[in-house]
C-alpha cells in the first residue's frame, strides 16, 4: 500500500487540494448566498444583470432587466419580449470556482498563480456577460432553439474556453511546467 501511496503521491495531492479549494470556495459562497433573502437577487447576479444590459445598450438594443417579482431572478426584456430570466446560477461564479480550484491545485509561482486567477476569473465573467446578452437575442429570435442554445452550446463554449486556460497554466505556469 505505501509503494502506491508513493507512487501516485501527485495525483494524490492535486485531488486533495482541488477538492479542499473547492469545498472551502463552495462552502464560502453558500454563505455569501444564505445571507440573501430566498426571494432576493444576489448583489454578483445583479451586477451581472447590469452588464448585460450596459453591453446591450452599448450597441442600442432594446434591452431592459428587472427584479423578478418575489422571486430571486432577474427579468430580460428584449424588444419588449422576455427570452430569458438571469437566476444566480447565470453568474458564472460556479465556473470561476471550478477554474480557481484547479488553478491552486496546480499552483505555481504565488504572484503568478494569483495573476493567472484574476485574469481568468475576470475572462469568465466577460464571457458569462456576452453569453448572456447573446441569448437574450438568440432566444428572441429562435425561442425553439432554447435547449441547443442555452443547454448544450453555451456550456460548451463557457467549459471549453475554461479547459483551454487550465491547459495553458499546467504547461505555461505551473510548477509542473517544463
């Protein structure tokens, strides 16, 4: 058992500190979420709702975001339709969890690491931001397309883009580099 144990001693680690980061990350924003009212949207999905409309604006569509009523999502209207609703699970934070885990999990440099976590955490938010105004106008023009867009496309893009910064920091950053 210990020749295994030595054996895969770095794969052992990075599971363990993936899964540490991530648990404690998790953990950390359920608590930011459970200081929210179940019927309230949180101030991370709100900013992003806020983005998303300043980017709409920005090339003047009709775009217009409201709370929900009574109900912890936020409203899009586009050409005074709604496509979609933007609840906390659109803020992309899950995502910037997951890439920050596996970032110090193959942790190089500290001033690197936490530059490539900034720049990649802030690159994931813009992403989520264009994701969403672009199925705003996509479902408003092909509602039927719902499940392609938004179900398989979208993730696709938002967790290839995620896979392709992991591959650059394990072969450009981290302390497994060569």
């Amino acid at each position: 058992m210990k020749k295994y144990l030595v054996q895969f001693k770095p794969f052992l680690i990075f599971i363990g500190t993936f899964f540490s980061a991530y648990i404690l990350l998790t953990l950390l924003y359920k608590l930011y979420l459970n200081s929210y009212s179940p019927i309230d949207v949180d101030a991370i999905t709100n900013v992003v709702g806020r983005n998303v409309e300043q980017l709409m604006h920005f090339f003047n569509l009709d775009i217009r975001i409201e709370k929900g009523f009574a109900a912890p999502y936020l409203l899009v209207f586009y050409n005074g339709e709604i496509p979609i609703r933007i609840v906390e699970g659109c803020n992309a934070v899950s995502v910037i969890i997951l890439f920050v885990s596996f970032v110090i999990a193959f942790s190089g440099k500290l001033k690197t690491t936490l530059y490539f976590i900034l720049f990649g955490a802030f690159f994931i938010y813009v992403l989520n931001v264009i994701r969403i105004a672009l199925l705003a106008v996509l479902l408003f023009h092909f509602p039927d397309k719902s499940h392609i867009l938004h179900g398989v496309l979208f993730p696709l893009i938002i967790y290839g883009l995620v896979f392709i910064l992991w591959i650059i920091w394990v072969n450009k950053f981290s302390k497994y580099a060569k």
